[in-house]
C-alpha cells in the first residue's frame, strides 16, 4: 500500500533539493569538510548517476588509490569528481582516506629538495599515481612506486592550492 504524500511537503523537499542543486553546497553528513579529497580503495569502482544501487553506472574507474574529490554526501553514498571532471556517485566503502595523487599533463619533474633548482629524481608521465607521504603550502613530498620526491601543488591533481597534508 502506497501512502500518498502530502503537496506540502513534497514541495519543500522539492525547494530543498532545488537549493542544494543550485548552491552546490549540501552539509555534509560525516561532519567532514566538503569538498574533501580521498582515493579509491578497489581497482575497480562503479560509479553511478545517482546515490543507490538502482541507478545505472555511469563509468567504471578502474585506477586503484587514484584520487577523487567528494563534493556531497547522500547517506552511505559519496559524490565525486574524478580528476579528468567526470562527477557521479560511489558507495562509501569504495573509498579510503588515504592521500594520492595523480599527474594530470605531460611529463611533471620530481626533484630531491622544495628548491626548484633540486635534482631531479624521476620525470613523471600523465596518468601516474603516487602516494602523498606530506605536503607544505607549496610542495608535496609523493612516492611513485619508489620514486621519492618532491613537486609543487600545481603539478599534481589530487591536493588543493596551499593545502598542508602531514
């Protein structure tokens, strides 16, 4: 049996989902700041066009630890923005907290120190991941399967300007 919903309500839901659309800007539920970055978990995530098993899959993210940004939360379903911009919905469990990174454009240069004129360690191609070990305001220290260094945020898709990671 189906319980009808009154108009009033259904129209301030409605209103309400309208301003959250519109705003961008839905509290989030864990408490957590919103936008956040994390990564994911499995080497395989669905992620759908909605918050829920029922709604299709949208893409299969298929780069494990690869770093998305949560830009609201709906229950145990988080939605994400990918680092190429494609934004769709995964389940909690298919995200973790740890910190990665990924290089967005061509080849990005890994040196020893924060000096820009350090050595290089490694030159990075587009696409690789690696695992932030801390960031200041203007460089994170990353591990690229066993490549340790240093790059400025602006190299890396996966912190924000200035953010401090430790």
């Amino acid at each position: 049996m189906k319980l009808p919903i009154p108009r009033n309500h259904f129209r301030l839901f409605a209103i309400g989902l309208l301003l959250i659309t519109l705003t961008g800007q839905a509290a989030a539920q864990t408490g957590l700041p919103l936008p956040r970055f994390v990564s994911l978990r499995a080497s395989e995530v669905n992620m759908r066009t909605g918050p829920g098993v029922r709604y299709p899959i949208q893409w299969k993210l298929v780069y494990r630890h690869m770093p998305v940004e949560i830009v609201a939360e709906f229950e145990n379903w988080r939605k994400i923005r990918e680092w190429e911009g494609s934004v769709g919905w995964v389940h909690k469990s298919m995200l973790s907290g740890q910190r990665w990174v990924i290089i967005r454009k061509g080849k990005q240069t890994l040196r020893g120190s924060t000096k820009p004129d350090a050595p290089v360690v490694a030159r990075i191609e587009k696409k690789v991941i690696g695992k932030v070990e801390k960031c200041d305001a203007r460089w994170c220290k990353i591990d690229f399967s066993g490549f340790s260094g240093w790059m400025r945020h602006k190299q890396i898709w996966g912190v924000y300007p200035h953010e401090t990671v430790k």
